[in-house]
C-alpha cells in the first residue's frame, strides 16, 4: 500500500486533498471538506459523509452545484456526531441542511444524533436516506437495502436544486424522488485491503466472483465462477430491474470498484447499454469511471435511476467538485 | 459501595484490554464485518483513558458520561454511539451519588443496556453486542461480576451459530452463521475488565 503508517491515512489523504484543492477548505484535524464560499447566501446546504476509502465520494463532491460539506470518517468507519455539527454549522445559511445519509447502522445513528445537535444550535435540518442496492433484501431481518451507486445522483441532484434556491422541503423532496427512482448492484473480482488489517477482507480466489457485493469489503450474496463482462451485465441488470420498471429514460452509472481499469469499465458499460436496450429502456445519459469506490476492490456496480424532465434538467445542470465536473 | 476510582479503574482496565485485544476484535470483524472493529473501540478507549488521566471527574456517574461522550466523539460507525449510549446512559443513571453500590450499578447497566437496545433496534438472538450485555446484565445481580463476566463471555461465544440480523452482518444471510459477532465480544472484554477492576478472581 502508498501509505506511510495505517493510523494517518485518512489525514494524510485530507492533506493531500488540501493541497490539491484551494477552492475547498479542509480542515484536517476537525475532519471537515467545505466549499471556501459556504455559506452562500439564500441556499439551502447539502452535508453529506461517510466512512472512507470509497473516494471520490464524498469529499471529490464537494463544491457548487452539488455538497456544501463532507464529512469523512476513518476508513469504512462513519464519521461521529461532531463533525456533521460543525460542517452544518460552516454551511448554513440560515436556509436548512439537508444530510445525505447512506443507509448503514453507522451513519443513520450519528448523522441522527448530529441532526439533534444541529437544530438544538437552531439548524434547521433534513434528512434523506439513500438505500438502492437490491443485493440485500429489504426486511425486519437485515439493516435494510445499503446506500451505494444512487448516493451519486442524490447529491448531484439535490445540489443542482439547493443551487437554484429551491427550499429545504422541495430540495429534500427532489433527494427522495431519485433514490425511490434508483436501484443499484454490484460485483467484485476481488476482495479490498484495508489499511488496519493489511490483509483482504474476505477470501476471493482468482476464477471465481462475488454477486451483490457491497462497498465495505463485506463479501456479497453469492459466490461463483467467473463470468464474462456480458453476462455479469445481464444479471446485474436483471437483478436492478427486479425492482425497478423505469417507464421513461433512465439515467445509468457504471462504477468502478477501485481497481478496475476503465478500459474494462467501458467495454462492461456496452454490455449494460446492450442488456437495457433489450429490456426496451431509453438511457438518457450516461456515466462511467470510479465513483463509489471500495479502495482497491476489482468489480463494478450499476446503478439505473428514472428521471422526469425536471430530475434531467438537475443532472445536466452545472457542477464543480472535484469528482465531478461539467459546464461550467 | 464503589466509588469514582473504581470506575476509572475500569475504564482504564477496558482500554488496555482492547488495546490488547484490537487485532482479535479486527479478525473476528473480517468475514462478517468490515475489518476494523479492534480499531475504532482502541482509538476510542485510548481517547476515554487519556481524557479520564486530564481532568479525573470525582463522581462514579461523571466517570461514564465523559467515558460514553468520548466514544460518541472519536469511534465512530455503530460502535460509537451503541458504546456511548450505554456508558452515557449508565453514567446519567448513577446520578451525582460519590459511591454506588452493586445494586446501583445493575440498576444502572440495565438502563444502559435498554438504551442501546432501544437505539440499534435489535434484540437478543440478533447477534449483536446484546447477545453478550443482555446475559451479563441479568447475571450481575446485585453485584456479582465472575458471574456478569462468564455471561458475557458465554453469550459472545454463543453468536456463532446465529443468523445477524442487525447490523453490516446482517447483509451477509445465511452467510454471517459461523463466526463470533465482534461486538458481543467486545462487550464481554468490558464485564470481563469490569471483573478485574473489582478485584474477581477467574
């Protein structure tokens, strides 16, 4: 690993992102990515966080048109109560916060208790959960779907609105129509390492796949033989459409895992394009690189989101994060 | 009667039980978890010991609410506010008294112990931490800690075979039967530091 020891990767990384970045300001002892203009006058705030080693989420989307702030944890670890008060307080403008939370155990209790602290210093707060990976099943007897592929589209979305100056009610509205409106699933080729094992996470030999993998070095559903670029296609796309029917054009992320090539993603990106023009869905647009990464996990996920005009409008609107980037 | 000394004895005792047991806590946290539960609860203990050594709050109830305040600040994940709770928790039962007695501190942990439960929605048989507080609790009595300690251990050994239902593990179906739950067995390392900062024999 490019490390220097476990125990400052993430500081080191916020350094490093510091350095890179003067548009943002990071502050690396308190843990806390803000746009350098926050809070910006009349808009509503999106805050968002989550563990790391799945960059560029969420400090690479940090920056106008999308975040106000983000707040990394230790590697696969929520961050705590803190840093979302502080970041809350850096961005609002009087206008509301709307937290963007991933659906894990983790982040919905600490992002619950920063939402307390935060309206108890008088920031009025909101709160979207996304959860749009089909792999889990939805039931009394799990933590529920996880939050993957869709939280992309959340805060791109919802930033374009905040942007706007559309209201809290209307921006977390917005947030809740695209992950109600998305489905993602997954795949790894090969298990990730964290930083404090040293070692990967679960045991994946070479010739064989993971199905219904998540974002945390958890192993998925399902294990089996290696299958080709296409077919791992049809039964990603398959298992997304399970659960959503889109009527109208769909938005569509192929994402990378962290160590798989683009030259892979892209000829993985023709098999999903392939299997949905099958199925009769009219893709609008497109995205595909590493995005919602699991350090260097190898594997992909789709994710397939039903737009209106209006969620279209919010994509293509412009944007300036580091992570992602266009017309402006 | 037990008195703040006491109580920072065990704060004390836990971290450098976890301290000594991270890597453990870690293994069990890979195939089932995430890789890092020995981790996170060792920068959280080392925080709650260095915070205890600066400023040594003087009540018993002190002692755990800036234990379980420190948790909530630098652990992170579902560990951090599920330990935190239950010390918090505790700590705010205990009130402002200078020394508690045993039957307080059951009183006490059960409060502690509803709050985690009521905060991560699980149950026992769930395969959480509860499968090893729950026991633990119900054991101590009115200040029996060998026998709070074998609960806990017992009851953490006793995830194996279970099914998560809560929980990252909880992703995993049929897949997560097998392995020890790590946080069970983290809170079995906390009665067994319990038991050892009120001098039990093994």
């Amino acid at each position: 690993m490019l490390i220097n020891v476990p125990e400052t990767v993430v500081a080191d990384a916020l350094r490093g992102m510091a350095a890179a970045h003067p548009e943002l300001t990071v502050d690396v002892e308190n843990r806390v990515i803000v746009r350098r203009d926050a809070p910006v006058a009349g808009k509503v705030a999106l805050v968002s966080g989550g563990g790391s080693g799945h960059e560029p989420l969420h400090g690479g989307f940090v920056g106008p048109g999308m975040l106000s702030a983000a707040c990394p944890g230790e590697v696969f670890t929520s961050p705590v109560p803190d840093q979302m008060v502080r970041a809350a307080a850096a961005v609002d403008s009087g206008a509301g916060v709307l937290f963007v939370v991933k659906n894990y155990t983790g982040d919905v209790l600490n992002f619950d208790m920063a939402a307390e602290l935060a309206e108890d210093e008088g920031i009025q707060v909101a709160r979207v959960l996304v959860n749009d990976d089909v792999a889990v099943t939805d039931s009394l007897y799990t933590a529920g779907r996880r939050g993957t592929g869709a939280t992309l589209f959340v805060e791109k979305i919802a930033g374009a609105a905040a942007d706007e100056g559309q209201p809290l009610e209307r921006v977390e509205a917005l947030a809740r129509q695209v992950n109600e409106s998305a489905r993602s699933f997954g795949v790894a080729l090969s298990a990730c390492t964290t930083p404090a094992k040293g070692s990967p996470t679960f045991d994946l030999p070479p010739g064989e796949l993971e199905l219904g993998v998540g974002i945390h070095g958890e192993p998925g559903r399902e294990r089996r033989a290696m299958m080709t670029s296409g077919e791992i296609a049809d039964f990603a796309v398959d298992a997304v459409m399970e659960d959503l029917d889109p009527s109208g054009p769909v938005l569509v992320l192929v994402n990378g895992m962290g160590a798989t090539p683009l030259l892979e993603l892209y000829g993985f990106n023709a098999e999903v394009q392939r299997v949905l023009t099958e199925r009769g869905v009219p893709v609008a647009r497109t995205l595909v690189g590493n995005y919602v990464t699991s350090l260097d996990m190898a594997g992909a996920s789709v994710t397939v989101c039903q737009v209106d005009e209006e969620l279209l409008r919010l994509w293509d609107a412009p944007v300036s994060t580091p992570g992602l980037r266009w017309g402006r | 009667m037990l008195d703040a000394d006491f109580f920072r004895r065990w704060m004390t005792i836990a971290a450098a039980v976890i301290d000594r047991e991270a890597d453990r806590l870690t293994e069990l946290d890979s195939p089932i978890g995430d890789a890092d539960h020995g981790s996170n609860m060792q920068r959280g203990f080392a925080v709650v010991r260095a915070s205890l050594d600066k400023e040594p709050p003087d009540t018993p109830g002190a002692v755990l609410m800036l234990a379980g305040r420190q948790l909530i600040s630098t652990v992170g994940g579902a560990s951090g506010p599920l330990y935190g709770t239950l010390l918090r928790r505790a700590g705010k039962a205990l009130g402002d008294a200078a020394e508690v007695s045993g039957a307080d501190l059951a009183r006490a942990l059960r409060t502690g112990v509803d709050a985690v439960a009521a905060l991560g929605g699980a149950a026992p048989g769930d395969k959480t931490m509860l499968d090893a507080l729950v026991p633990a609790v119900d054991a101590f009595g009115e200040g029996d800690f060998t026998a709070a300690r074998a609960a806990a251990e017992h009851g953490a050994e006793a995830t194996i075979p279970l099914l998560a239902r809560k929980g990252r593990a909880s992703y995993l179906g049929e897949r997560s039967i097998g392995h020890q739950d790590p946080g069970a067995t983290s809170s079995a390392l906390l009665f067994g530091a319990l038991a050892e900062a009120a001098g039990a024999g093994e």
